[in-house]
C-alpha cells in the first residue's frame, strides 16, 4: 500500500517513523481532547435540562402562590418572584438546545475522522517497521 521500498537505508526509516509518530501523538492528544470535551457537554446538557425541570416546577408553584393570594403586597412580591423565575428559565433555555446537538455532532465527526488518521498513521508506521526490517536483514 505504501512505496516503503523507497526507503533504503535505516535512517530513512527513522526519519519517517519519527514523523509518523508524531502524528500519532497528535492524533492521540486531540482524540483525548475532544472526547473530553464531548463528554462535559452531555454532562453540561443533563445538568441544563435538569435545571430547566426544577425551574419550571417552581414556576408552577408560584403561579399556585399567586392565584390563591389576595391583591397586595406579598402577592407583588410572587408576581417579580415569577418574573425573575422566567427569565431564568429563558436564560437556561438558551444555554441548552441546537446549539448543543450540533456541537456534540461535529466533535464525534471530528472524532471519526481523528480515529481514522490515527489508524492510518499506524498502519504507515507498521509498514516503515516492517521495511526497516527488511533493510536490516540485508545488511546482516
């Protein structure tokens, strides 16, 4: 699959196989980066949604509160509780939602794509090891 037999010498071999893993570090280094970062925004979203439920049951609460008070002060008080409750859970939708999904689908692309390089790079490398072998028959 690849020309290893223009490789002739070891130090050709070394070279390549230096480069190469290189980039498998790379490719190891930014698998595990992103993977860690998939995996705090699940963690992120469950915590969203979790805080959108609790909110909106306080919110269901409050409206209880505010219909079975009469017209005064502590009713007023509930009315700019909602309100500051509403705005929360806004502020909450926001963070949750499209903007997640398509976030978490392009880092598993980057992922996939990440798991492939890395595979292939292998693959060179096993091929480099193997010429290199071959090289250092020869020469025995």
């Amino acid at each position: 699959m690849y020309s290893t037999s223009l490789l002739l010498t070891e130090r050709d071999c070394d070279s390549s196989l230096e480069m190469a893993t290189r980039d498998l570090d790379t490719y190891n280094y930014r698998i595990t980066t992103i993977g860690y970062r998939r995996n705090n925004s699940y963690r992120s979203a469950a915590e969203a949604q979790e805080d959108i439920l609790i909110v909106q049951a306080e919110i269901e609460t409050i409206n209880a509160t505010i219909a079975a008070l009469p017209e005064g002060p502590a009713k007023e008080d509930q009315i700019t509780k909602l309100m500051r409750k509403e705005l929360q859970l806004r502020t909450l939708n926001g963070r949750s939602g499209a903007s997640d999904a398509v976030n978490t689908l392009d880092q598993e692309l980057e992922l996939a794509r990440l798991n492939l390089g890395r595979t292939e790079t292998q693959g060179f490398i096993d091929a480099v090891n193997a010429r290199k072998t071959e090289i250092l028959a020869a020469v025995d």
